[in-house]
C-alpha cells in the first residue's frame, strides 16, 4: 500500500476507506456469520463494523493493518449483537459459508450444523483464536495481538481449542 493512499485512509477519505473495506467485507460476512448464526445478523455486524470503522480509521496507527483491525471489530460487534439480543448462539438457517467451491445444499447443511455444533463448545477467547488463524488466516503473532493478550496466551486459548474439537469430532 503506497504511503499516499494510507495517509489518504488515516484522514478519513471516504473513497480510500470504501477500497479498502469493499476489500475484507466478504471475510467480515463469514466472521460474522460464525458468530451471529444467521444471515440478517451477520449483515447487521459489517454494516456496523463499516460505521465503527470509518469512524475510528483516524485511531489506526498503520494502514497494513486494516484487515486485522476490521476483522477484531467485526467479532467485537457480533459478540455485542449477541449480548444484546440475549440469546445464545443457535442454528436459524443453514446457510453454507462456502470459501473456494460450493458443496452440495445437503453437505453444506451438514457441514454447516456441523461446524455451529463444534464452534459453540468453545469459549469467546477460544473461538476467536480459532476464527483468526483458521478462518482469517493471521499468524499467531497477529492473533495474540488482535486479541490483546500476549502470545503464550494465544497459543494456550488456540491449543485448547483445537484438542476441544478433536475430542468433539473423534468420540
């Protein structure tokens, strides 16, 4: 990113914003479906991480960081759709993330009740670590530091996470 276009986005240029935003949205979805469970919901959290986002762009101390920065506040904003709809995180529709090819309706169905079913033994420290590396694709450093814990604690919450699912998906 050329250092024009990061000062262009750090003083609010709605148009350097929508580039950069149009770019993670459909990534800012899928968090946000992971979370939300369903597809009303998850629209609501990017519309308002969008709003968050370009509000509080000026606060963003590098424009490289803007995927990880919109991703946490896209996790933060379900998180808090969810405590104010006091509910618990359930399958309303079965509606299949794809990422790369589309499965079958009936696999994705599956796959979908499969993965809620998993996703909701975890912990909001444990999920969030799980969505980051495996599903944004962050390093471990990154995750620790979107989370804003320290990196052995990113690495325990993710360990304990992940031998959770195993036990889950191999009993």
């Amino acid at each position: 990113m050329d250092s024009i276009f990061a000062e262009r986005l750090r003083s609010g240029d709605p148009e350097a914003f929508m580039r950069l935003f149009s770019e993670v949205s459909d990534e800012l979805y899928r968090v946000a479906y992971i979370y939300v469970k369903n597809s009303e919901d998850a629209r609501d959290v990017v519309q308002e991480t969008a709003y968050r986002c370009f509000k509080g762009v000026g606060k963003l101390k590098s424009a490289e960081y803007f995927r990880t920065w919109a991703v946490k506040t896209a996790i933060n904003c379900a998180l808090d759709i969810l405590r104010k709809n006091k509910r618990t995180i359930s399958i309303e529709d079965n509606q299949a993330i794809s990422i790369g090819e589309s499965p079958s309706p009936e696999n994705a169905a599956v796959a979908s009740a499969t993965l809620d079913g998993l996703m909701n033994k975890l912990n909001e420290r444990e999920k969030s670590a799980v969505v980051l590396r495996h599903i944004c694709g962050l390093s471990l450093e990154e995750v620790a530091k979107t989370l804003k814990v320290p990196l052995s604690t990113a690495k325990s919450a993710l360990y304990r996470a992940m031998n959770k699912l195993r036990k889950e998906c191999f009993e």
